[in-house]
C-alpha cells in the first residue's frame, strides 16, 4: 500500500509529524520579520515551500523613500498575515501583542513618508490646499526603480 511505512516523517505548517505524534513550535519561533515575510509572502516560518527551485527575489531600494515604501508594504502584510492567523488562534497574546507593535510602527512609518514626500492614500492629505494630483505619484518610477 502506499502509506504501509510508518516511520515517514512530514511537515505541515506549524507541525511536525512523526507517525501520528503532534509536536507545536515554540511561540517565539514561529513568525518571519515583516520584511522576510513580504518577500516570501507568508509569515510564519515553515510553510513557505518554494516551487521547484526558485525562490524569491531580494528587493534593493535606490533612496531613502524607496525604503520607507517597502518597509510600509511589509508592515502591511505582515499586519494582515497576523490578523488572519489570530483569527484562527485567538488565545495566543505574544501575536497579539507583535501584531498591536506592527500597527504603531505602520503608523508611525505612514506619518513620517507623508510628511517627507506626501500622501499615500487620499485620507492623508491633511494640508489646506488638496494636493493628491501632485507629481511624481509613489508609484511612479524615477531612476528605472523594479518595484515601485
């Protein structure tokens, strides 16, 4: 039969899995920084598996603003992995807690981008004259930028 040996060993996220023995993972070992996540694109450690064998390209930012708008975009993500996996584990208050850090970083990191180089999101612009159609927009390329 196909599973007749016993002795396999298999992960499955958060688990491992000798035979039918279910072992968690530390708490404190088990999420990814903001920006490792981002770049893999999922937060906790041990289920990323790669396609074959690629795996994910490492961004460079050219200048200072390139670098807050990705370290925005992981916050980000990592506030949104968080929130889905306190979804399904609410008791765990060390997430909790990393997630309510991520948020005050977010915000943090929001009102410094836009009072250096403007609004990311029309609920931003907190000057008297609307100045959203300002260019260039976050998104615009400057110096042959790959990500932004």
């Amino acid at each position: 039969m196909l599973f007749d040996n016993t002795d396999f060993n298999y992960e499955i996220g958060l688990f491992k899995i000798p035979g039918t023995d279910f072992k968690m993972e530390k708490q404190d070992d088990k999420f990814l920084s903001p920006e490792e996540a981002f770049l893999r694109g999922n937060i906790e450690k041990n289920t990323y598996v790669p396609y074959k064998q690629y795996t994910y390209f490492k961004l460079k930012p050219e200048n200072e603003q390139e670098s807050m708008l990705l370290k925005i975009m992981a916050y980000t993500f990592a506030i949104n992995e968080l929130n889905l996996y306190l979804d399904l584990h609410p008791e765990e208050t060390k997430t909790f807690e990393k997630f309510k850090n991520y948020i005050t970083e977010l915000n943090e990191l929001e009102t410094t981008y836009t009072n250096k180089y403007g609004p990311l999101t029309i609920n931003q612009t907190n000057k008297a004259n609307f100045n959203w159609l300002n260019n260039p927009w976050p998104w615009d390329k400057k110096g042959g930028s790959m990500y932004v």
